[in-house]
C-alpha cells in the first residue's frame, strides 16, 4: 500500500467520496469531501485540484466508482480504498 501513496500524499489531493454525514463522524486530515452522487456535477472543482486525486470511502467500493468515472474524464487519481487505509498510509510518511 505504501508504495501507491509513495510521495503523492504531499503533492496530490484526498477527495473522501462518503456521505457529508459519514465525513463529519471523521475524516482524513486535509482532505475534502464530495459525495460520490456530486462526483459529476464537481467534475471542474475536482479537475483544478492538486493531481492526483486520492480516493477514499469508507470500504473502497465507492471510491473505485469515483476512480473509475474519473479515470474516463482524464482525471489522473488514485483509489485508496477506505479513508482509514489512507489515512494509515499518511501517519507512515509523515
């Protein structure tokens, strides 16, 4: 896992793909919240971010549909999977 994160975690963005409910319970330090079902409508927000893109959710399911609908628009991202494995993978290049 490390290895996918290697020093993207410092030029790239964390977009967690949860709910704004799901988010507020906790979240990655520094990153921003859009909801999967806003994934289309934030496509020219999400395209002036800091690339890559690091996706997370809180399984890995959402954020791979996010990755996947991203990918098509030529957006260069990443899925992390869970926001917890992301935010694990942070702590260890700090």
């Amino acid at each position: 896992m490390n290895s996918m994160f290697s020093n993207t975690e410092q030029k790239g963005t964390i977009v967690d793909v949860r709910t704004a409910e799901e988010f507020m319970e906790g979240h990655v330090s520094g990153s921003y919240n859009i909801p999967l079902q806003q994934i289309r409508s934030k496509l020219a927000e999400i395209k002036s971010m800091k690339h890559p893109n690091i996706l997370c959710c809180a399984s890995g399911n959402r954020s791979a549909q996010a990755h996947g609908y991203l990918s098509m628009e030529g957006v260069l991202c990443l899925n992390g999977g869970s926001r917890l494995a992301v935010n694990y993978s942070q702590s260890q290049n700090v």
